[in-house]
C-alpha cells in the first residue's frame, strides 16, 4: 500500500540554524500539507501547496518558514531560522485531486536546542 | 478559537466494551468530519469520516454518529480490543479551500484485556 515518507525520523539542530524537512508524498497525490504537533497538544495545520504554489497558510506559517515542491517526487518544508518554540513533531500529509482525504506520514521529531 | 472541540481527554475501557469520544464544532461551513487513529511514534491514519447530510456512518467496529443541529458528532467503538489502545482525533474541513483540517486536541484510549 503506497505511503507517504519523511525523513530524517528525528532531527537535532540549534537555535538560529537552518532545518530542511523532507517528505515523498504518495505518488499519483497533487494535494499537499505540512501540520505540526508540540508534544501532548493537537494536531495544527501549517500550509497546504497544490500546482506549485501555497494554497493556504496559517498564523504559524510565517516568513520564517518556507515549502517547496523541488523535483516530482519531493515536497520540504525548510525553518529559515530555527526558535525553541519550533520544537515538534512536523507531519507531511498528502491527497488526491478532488478528494477530502489526507494521509500523512509518520513525522519528523524536530529538537531545537 | 478553538474550531473542534473533543472530550474527554482520557479514556479507559475494558476489552468487550463500547469507547465512546464526542466533538464538538464551531465553524457551521464545515462539510467534512475524519476521525484519525494515531499509535505513539506514528502518524495520523484515516480511520473514518462523514459528511454532515448523513446522520450515521459505519464501517466495521466503527461508527461514527452526526447529529448537525446539535453541531456535535461521535466516534463509537464497538467490542473494543487492546490493539484500538492509541490516541484518537476528530476534525473538521471546509471543502471550499484546499487544505486545513482543524483538529480536536485528542482522546488517549486505553483498552484493558
């Protein structure tokens, strides 16, 4: 059954660096999401890109975040520079053309310390 | 401002027995409701959704009922086994904009054998 993937599974980096996110969203899926979730809080949206633009964005999502879609297969999401506050576990999700259904991937833990 | 609202917080049901999680929403423009399944160190997983013109949908063990005056719907979980042990979230979507699904803060389910 296809998946959507992330990686890294777990990434560490310092306050003020730089982070790159990477997620394959399943393959024949046009629709794409980033959501973010702090430990132990709910499920938040932060963007979602179709036709290679941002479709819509939240509060959350400000100018120091950024996604790209850079080859047919990848979707990033990159943390200019990166606050404590951005600590989470960042999900990729992805969906048909014309459908309601996200399906996401299993996440990756962002530590910044 | 809190779109979903989801209760209760913990659950703990006894192997046979019926899991019962309620949401609440706000925004009367949403026109889509998942539920989503999450097992520690995973990603969300579709489990089962409804659109509001329906007041029941099952499938399998699940059911999830919808009641729109009320704005409230529910996931019920039929002869629950220890294997539905995991962290369960409702959300709400506005199908007239790709993208965010607003979601419940969770209901963590223990089944005890």
């Amino acid at each position: 059954e296809p998946e959507v993937t992330q990686t890294p599974s777990h990434q560490v980096t310092q306050m003020g660096q730089e982070v790159i996110l990477r997620c394959v969203p399943i393959s024949n899926h046009l629709y794409f999401y980033w959501y973010r979730q702090i430990l132990g809080q709910k499920v938040e949206f932060l963007v979602s890109f179709y036709n290679n633009e941002i479709s819509e964005k939240s509060e959350i999502f400000d100018d120091q975040f950024s996604v790209e879609r850079p080859d047919g297969s990848n979707f990033t999401l990159k943390i200019r520079s990166t606050k404590l506050e951005d600590s989470a576990m960042y999900f990729c999700a992805s969906g048909q053309q014309g459908s309601y259904e996200q399906y996401f991937g299993p996440g990756t833990r962002l530590t910044v310390t | 401002q809190q779109q979903v609202k989801q209760s209760p917080q913990s659950l703990i049901v006894q192997k046979g027995g019926i899991s019962i999680i309620n949401c609440a929403y706000e925004n009367t423009a949403f026109d889509y409701f998942p539920w989503y399944q999450q097992f520690p160190g995973k990603g969300p997983a579709l489990l089962i959704a409804i659109r509001p013109d329906v007041s029941e949908k099952k499938e399998g063990r699940f059911t999830i009922s919808f009641n729109k005056s009320a704005k409230q719907f529910s996931l019920h979980i039929m002869d629950s086994q220890p294997g539905d042990s995991a962290t369960y979230f409702c959300a709400g979507y506005r199908g007239s904009t790709l993208g965010r699904l607003y979601f419940g803060r969770g209901t963590q389910l223990t089944v005890w054998p």
